[in-house]
C-alpha cells in the first residue's frame, strides 16, 4: 500500500478486533446492530480524544465551562428542541426482500436524488430507484421514521410516562443555560461544553462504529451578542480545524462543507461539516451551525421561564445567540485508526533502516519483513512507551526495566513485556501504535543507559534512563 493509498476497513476492523480496540456490541449473544464495545486499548483512545477535547474547549480558556447532564430528560424537552416532530430520517421498504433502507442514502448511491412531493413536504423516490440489497425496483415510498429511542420513566408504561434517550447533548446545555450563568461568572461571549452518550435509532448502522445507535458526543454551545454570529461561526471552524490538526489529523484529509442557503435550517445562519476523507468516502466528522436564537428561544417559549442575558454595561436583556460545534467522539476514534493504519516493509534485524510502504502483490524483498502500524500522534496513542528487559531470564535486567516501568506508570499509561524476542515485542508495540520502546540491557546495568526506540523511524538512540520520562513527555506534547 502506497502513503496515499486509504486502507482497506477489513484490514482497520480485524487489527481493532484482533489487539483490542473495538468488539461488536453483545457479541456473544450474535451481536446487535449499530452498538459497539471498546476494548482494553480503544477505551483509552476514546480517553486521550475526550481530554484532548476538554483541554482545548474548556480547560484552556476562560469563556468556557463544562456540563455534565442526564442522559434522560423531561419529555417537553424533546418538544421544545423540535426532535418530537422532526428528528425523522425518510424510510423504504424492498416488498421484495423486506428490507429496510434510508430513502436518501439508496437515492444518493444509485447517483439519483430524493424528490419532493406536491405538497413540497413529503418525499417521494425518483424513477428507477432499485433495492440496493435485491435489486428489485419494489421499493415503498418513503415514510418519517423518529430516530429518538423511547423509553417509560417510573413503573407504569402509559403515555405519560414515555419519554427519550438523548439524542445529543446539546439540549441539556440549552436546559441548564440559566442554572450555570446565576452560579459561575461568565459573561458573554461565553460557552458551556458536555461530552456524554447519545442514542439514536438509524435506520441502517452502517461503516464500522462511523454510524452507530449509541455513540458519544463533544458539543459546545456558544453564547454570543446577536449580531456576531458569522464572525464567533468563523472564529470556532478554524479552532476546531487546528484542534484536529493538533490530535494527528493532517489537514490534506480533511475538508469543510459549506452549506447552501437551500440546506440551511430555516433558524441558521451558517454551517460547515468538517469532513474526513474516511476509506469509504469523504463524511462528516462534526458539524458547527450558527444557530441564532432558536434553542433558547423555543426552550423560554416551552417553560414559561426567561432564559436571557443581561449585560450589566450596556443594560440590555436579550436572548444570546449560539455557535455550536459538534463532535463524535467515535467518529473521531474511527478516523484516527484509519489515518494511523499502515502496513510496511521493514529491515529484518532491528537495526536501523527505513520502513516503507508495502506493496500489495509484490514479493517481500530481501532483509525485510512486513510489519503493521498504527503511527498514532502520541498525545492520543493509548500506550505511550513499554519497557523491555532484553532478556527475561537476567533477574538484574528484569529488576532494572521493571523498576524503570513502575517509575513511568506514575504518570502514563505504559506496557511491560518480558515475552518473545525483542524484535516480536517491538511489532506488537508498533501494532497499536505505541511510539516509544525502551530497551533496558547488558550496557545498562553498567552505566544506567537505555535504548530508545521510535515506532515511526525504528531508529534506536541511547539515553540516560534519567532522561527517559522527559523524553516521552516532550513526544506527547
Ligand atoms: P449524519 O448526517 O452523519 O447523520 P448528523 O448531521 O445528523 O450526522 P449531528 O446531529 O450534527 O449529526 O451530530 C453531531 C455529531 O455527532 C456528528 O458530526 C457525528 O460526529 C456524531 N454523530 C451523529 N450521529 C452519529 C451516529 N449515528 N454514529 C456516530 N456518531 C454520530
């Protein structure tokens, strides 16, 4: 595989369920569609995403501050926000194979396009549409599907008592606007973030954990003075655009739709998906939307209180307007396995050389073996560095790496392993992506030396173990 190659998403999906980054949901029962697990290593990338996120959007600024709301909320919420009435994706039926698809998504890869009714409100399939598993052009024409999960609060299960899992975050923010702004000293602009679970019942989960019915999600809500709303939506893209420069996501891959006026929501002023050139198409990774007055506005209109600012310079009251970028943290876990994802060529003998790419179909050539990686930024690697006794069988080596080991685990999350040649642990490292290996040996028992090891070059430096922690904390920032 070349450098600018994608990587196939077999290939991605095995080494996730091979070294422990994601399982299928209920597995052992047959698994369910649309939910996943995350394993002993994709749990701490989910991690390092999150905090890399709370870092930039919360803790290193001072116009901003977190949230952490229920998952269940009052079902007027679900009123207010629109989601009752509108949170639907268009559904068919194949009356041939009685499958179930998402009309827009069959229409979209058949290379047609969704029409609108008479009425300019229903949707109606074009000619030609085929089921995209049989082939039968016997397709319904499409009906709203509500994506909201529902569930019964308390022991009775009538109407009353329905309500919904969230379906994002943003509306426990919206709900809690007046509690943070009586209790904290913001001032606008200023913006409250939450990172939590949301559900939503696609109709076609699809694309690995890419759409999933349970997913977890970074969202900020902006408050800002009416009026600035293009200049604070501009302001957050480039942000957002550097945050995901700054976690490995090299700016070639990732692109900005703009949204026309014609696919605007009639309350939005602007909005831009920062998309991801994913090895099954270019697709969303976050969507920012100017939002105006809308959600506030609803959520005053739905509970009879006021949610307004109150500028105690200019002695204005007013309904603030919102900047929203919102994120998937799976989304942004799947794109960073498929950027790191290579499979080389490497020098045998774990001296130094240059690795490259594989060439699918091509002998290996001499001296080289195959090797895979994940070259992971290491702020967001789930391992930072493992500690290696050269040999397993020398109690002053083993004593030394695992004295070394315990000292760095203080602060990282970092692997120790006595097992199999050095070379084979060097591969299983590389393998999940862990940027530093340190090799504790014979030299080091003399003159307290190690051997620092890069994942991406393979090149091999000697330091003092005494440097060794500032080193990996220099790789990580
Ligand atoms: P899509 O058009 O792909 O369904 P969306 O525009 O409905 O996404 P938003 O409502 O803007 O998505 O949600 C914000 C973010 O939440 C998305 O950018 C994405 O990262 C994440 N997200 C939304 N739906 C899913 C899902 N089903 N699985 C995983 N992540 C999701």
């Amino acid at each position: 595989m070349s450098e600018s190659s994608p990587a196939s998403m077999e290939a991605i999906v095995s080494l996730c369920k091979r070294r422990g980054f994601i399982f299928q949901g209920s597995e052992i029962y047959g698994g369910l569609n649309g939910f996943w697990d995350y394993g002993p290593l994709g749990c701490e990338l989910k991690r390092n995403i999150r905090e890399a996120w709370w870092r930039a959007v919360v803790q290193r600024r001072d116009d901003v501050v977190g949230l952490d709301s229920a998952i269940i909320m009052h079902p007027r919420v679900w009123e207010a926000s629109g989601h009752v009435e509108g949170f639907t994706d268009p559904m068919v039926d194949c009356r041939c194979c009685r499958r179930r698809f998402r009309a827009d998504q069959v229409c979209e890869e058949q290379g047609l396009k969704l029409e609108r009714g008479l009425d300019g409100r229903t949707l109606k399939l074009p000619a030609g549409v085929r089921c995209p598993a049989c082939g039968a052009a016997e397709l319904t024409e499409p009906r709203s599907f509500n994506l909201m999960f529902k569930t019964f609060v308390g022991p009775v299960e009538d109407s009353s008592a329905v309500t919904y899992l969230r379906p994002e975050t943003a509306q426990g923010i919206f709900a809690n606007f007046d509690n943070v702004l009586s209790t904290s000293r913001v001032k606008i602009p200023f913006g409250i973030a939450q990172i939590g679970k949301a559900f939503r019942n696609e109709i076609n989960p699809r694309n690995f954990t890419f759409r999933s019915r349970e997913f977890e999600q970074m969202e900020l809500e902006f408050f800002i003075r009416p009026g600035t709303d293009a200049e604070w939506h501009e302001y957050w893209v480039a942000e957002r655009l550097k945050w995901y420069a700054s976690i490995g996501l090299p700016e070639g891959r990732l692109h900005r739709y703009v949204y026309g006026p014609d696919e605007l929501a009639h309350y939005a002023s602007a909005c831009v998906d920062i998309t991801y050139e994913f090895p099954f198409g270019t697709q969303e990774l976050e969507g920012i939307a100017a939002r105006g007055a809308f959600d506030l506005g609803r959520h005053q209109e739905f509970s009879g209180k006021p949610l307004q600012y109150f500028d105690p310079e200019t002695r204005e009251r007013f309904v603030p307007h919102v900047v929203e970028p919102s994120a998937g943290v799976d989304r942004i876990a799947l794109a960073l396995l498929c950027e790191a994802y290579r499979e080389e060529w490497v020098p045998t003998a774990d001296v130094p050389g240059e690795p490259r790419p594989a060439e699918p179909g091509q002998p290996l050539p001499e001296g080289y073996e195959a090797r895979t990686v994940l070259r992971f930024a290491p702020c967001i690697a789930p391992v930072k560095a493992a500690v290696f006794p050269l040999l397993k069988n020398k109690p002053a080596l083993v004593a030394r790496a695992r004295e070394l080991y315990e000292s760095l685990r203080e602060r990282w999350p970092v692997f120790y392993d006595l097992q199999g040649a050095i070379g084979r642990r060097y591969r299983r490292q590389d393998e999940i992506g862990t940027p530093i290996g340190i090799t504790v040996d014979f030299q080091t028992l003399e003159d307290d030396t190690v051997t620092l090891r890069d994942r991406d070059t393979m090149q091999q430096i000697r330091v003092p173990a005494a440097e060794v922690a500032d080193r990996i904390a220099a790789a990580i920032r």
